[in-house]
C-alpha cells in the first residue's frame, strides 16, 4: 500500500519547479551584477610595496638612526627591525654580510667574532644606495 498521495506528488512536483525557479532567477541576478560591478584595479607599485622598497625603508632608518646619533649598533638595529618586522624580525639576518658584498649591513668587526648588542653596524655601498633611494622617492631627503 503506497502512502503517497495525489496530493503530496502534486506538492512536491511544485517544490521542485519553485527550487529551479529560484535556482535561475538567482542565476540571473548574479548575471546582471556581474555586468554591473567594477573591474578590480591592477596592482600597480604605489599600492604594494616592493622588496626593493622595503629594503630601501630599513636602509634608510638605519641611515637617519646614524645620521641622528653618530653610529648603529647592533640592537639599535635590532629595535628598527623589530619595528618593522615584528615577529619575524630574526628572517632579517640575511640582510647582513661584509663591507663589499651585496647585502645593505655589516657589522664593523673581525670575521667571525660573535655577535653582541655594542658592536658598530655599518651600512655598505648597496645599503647606503638603496636608502638614498627611498629618502628621494618619498621626499625625505
């Protein structure tokens, strides 16, 4: 014996044209704003810094923290990395190598020596050139 009726076949033979109903008029208003809605504007370079200007910024805080009191140290160029970096501040020592390599840093010291918060930081021929850049691309200069 069936327990569906003529009744309940009708019912949900109507439930099932109103869900398709509301599918495609769902369907069509997503259409029609889709057509409506802006495009999304291009990354472009004033909106997300680059690498380059990233280490101009810390080239240059260390540049006016030298040009302000005389020398860095290695914690004072700590607490500018920190500030910058926050947590991830310790991914930054590769910012540092020897007076003629790549890197913007060194540490004024003998190769090898240990690292301690008093020892001088100085900024190498790339550092001081990437903080001159920033200072002139922003006006600090």
């Amino acid at each position: 014996m069936s327990t569906t009726t003529p009744h309940t076949n009708h019912i949900e033979s109507r439930l099932t044209q109103l869900r398709t109903d509301i599918v495609a008029l769902i369907d069509a208003a997503i259409d029609d704003l889709a057509g409506q809605l802006p495009s999304p504007a291009p990354m472009t370079p004033t909106s997300a810094p680059t690498d380059e200007d990233k280490l101009g910024e810390v080239a240059y805080l260390h540049w006016k923290h030298r040009q302000d009191h005389g020398l860095i140290t290695v914690e004072d160029s700590r607490r500018i990395r920190r500030a910058l970096y926050g947590d991830k501040m310790r991914a930054t020592a590769n910012l540092f190598g020897t007076s003629d390599e790549n890197a913007p840093f060194y540490r004024a010291v003998p190769y090898g020596t240990r690292t301690q918060p008093d020892q001088e930081i100085k900024l190498t021929a790339r550092g001081e050139q990437l903080a001159q850049d920033y200072a002139a691309k922003y006006g600090l200069a």
